[in-house]
C-alpha cells in the first residue's frame, strides 16, 4: 500500500479527540497554537497576503487563518483525500481548493504565506515528503515564509504506523538558502495535559510547559524568504 492510500485509510477511519470537561487537551492545542500563530505573524499585513494551506484536511486551520486576518479570496487549500476535501469545501464553499496530491500540481504561483500543518510526519516516505517541502519552499513569494508544524527528532523513527518524526536536519539542509526560526518543544505531552484536566489542575499547564521538561519535540518552524 502506498503511502496515500495508506492515509487515505487512516484519515477515513480515526476517531476524533474531542474536548470535554475531562479532556481539556484539543482546547489547550487550540489555544497554543493560536498563541504561537500571533507571535510569527506579528506585523505582516494579513488582508492582503495570499496563502497557502498544504494538506487542508477539513479546513479547520483555515477558520483559525481567517479568524486572524487572512482573507478568504486570497486562499488556497489542497487536499488529496477525497472525503476531508468533500468536509471543507462544504465548510468553506467560498475559498478556493484543489482535490489533488501536491506534487501533481503545475501551478507556479507565489504565496506569501504557506503552512505544512502536521502534514509531513503523515507521510512516511521520505523522499516523498521532502520533496513536498523543497516544492512548498520554491512556492514561497519573495518576503513570503512557509509556516511547518511536525514532531520532530533527527533519528525519524516510526511514532506508530501512521506517523513518522521530521528530521530538523534535513528540514535545515533543504531550507539551507533561506532564514529559518524554530518554536521548540511548544506543548506539554498529552498524558500529562489531559491527567492535569482529570484532576481539575488545569491552571499548572502553562507553568511545566514553560520548564519543557516534559514537553513533546512538537515544533514550529518558520521558513523566510529574504531574496
């Protein structure tokens, strides 16, 4: 099985980590991830930037994009799986996306923004997925960055039989060319978030995150163009 028809699968079939009051953890990832999305996006002008959403899914991290700024007309999605593009284009009938692999697509257009939401540590073929991100980088208007979220440890071992971790090597040698920002370690393992909200202890997520003892090496990368 190759490795799209094996996400495909996985995609179709995963069950969803809902929130609730015993599982505040898909709140708490919300939350972090608009945080750390307002520090890298300080000062660009968002209405008038174009953008890119590789790997879509159900369009969820658009909603987050356009809360933030981002115009609707000035977005692209690309989602290969056919049931997650069916979920986002009725969920954003009005953005443009495209139901097809990454790599098939001919359009040379620039964005200003471009972001790799997880996406990378799905595919399982390296030589696939890295050449996902040199053509993602070539995409990247001038000024432009390309915005790459993924666990990561140079070793790439296998997380499970869908994920496996990025290397921050080969992700540094590709975007050799270029400035590249690291986010390091942003969240605090899931067992320890989600016993913390058992326990009704919540409030102490912040604080042992911020000592990332026990933090996850889930990473923000943010790649710029300064041509």
């Amino acid at each position: 099985m190759n490795d799209l028809k094996r996400m495909e699968k996985f995609y179709n079939n995963r069950v969803k980590d809902e929130w609730s009051v015993f599982n505040c953890y898909p709140f708490f990832i919300d939350c972090k991830q608009t945080y750390v999305l307002t520090k890298i996006l300080n000062n660009i002008d968002l209405k008038e930037s174009t953008f890119l959403d590789i790997g879509a899914g159900e369009g969820n991290f658009i909603l987050k994009m356009i809360s933030l700024g981002i115009s609707p007309n000035n977005i692209v999605a690309i989602e290969y799986l056919k049931n997650r593009y069916d979920l986002l284009h009725k969920k954003l009938p009005n953005i443009k996306a495209i139901n097809d692999d990454f790599l098939n697509i001919d359009d040379e257009k620039k964005y200003d923004i471009i972001t790799l939401m997880a996406v990378l540590t799905s595919i399982i073929d390296n030589e696939i997925r890295y050449a996902i991100l040199e053509k993602a980088l070539s995409r990247i208007s001038e000024n432009g960055m390309l915005i790459l979220y993924d666990y990561f440890d140079d070793e790439e071992p296998l997380l499970n039989e869908n994920y496996r971790a990025l290397s921050l090597k080969k992700v540094e040698a590709i975007s050799k060319k270029y400035k590249l920002i690291r986010y390091k370690d942003v969240y605090l393992r899931s067992k320890y978030v989600k016993g913390l909200c058992k326990l009704g202890l919540q409030s102490l997520i912040p604080f042992i995150e911020f000592l990332k003892i026990f933090n996850d090496s889930y990473h923000f990368v943010v790649i710029e163009n300064e041509k």
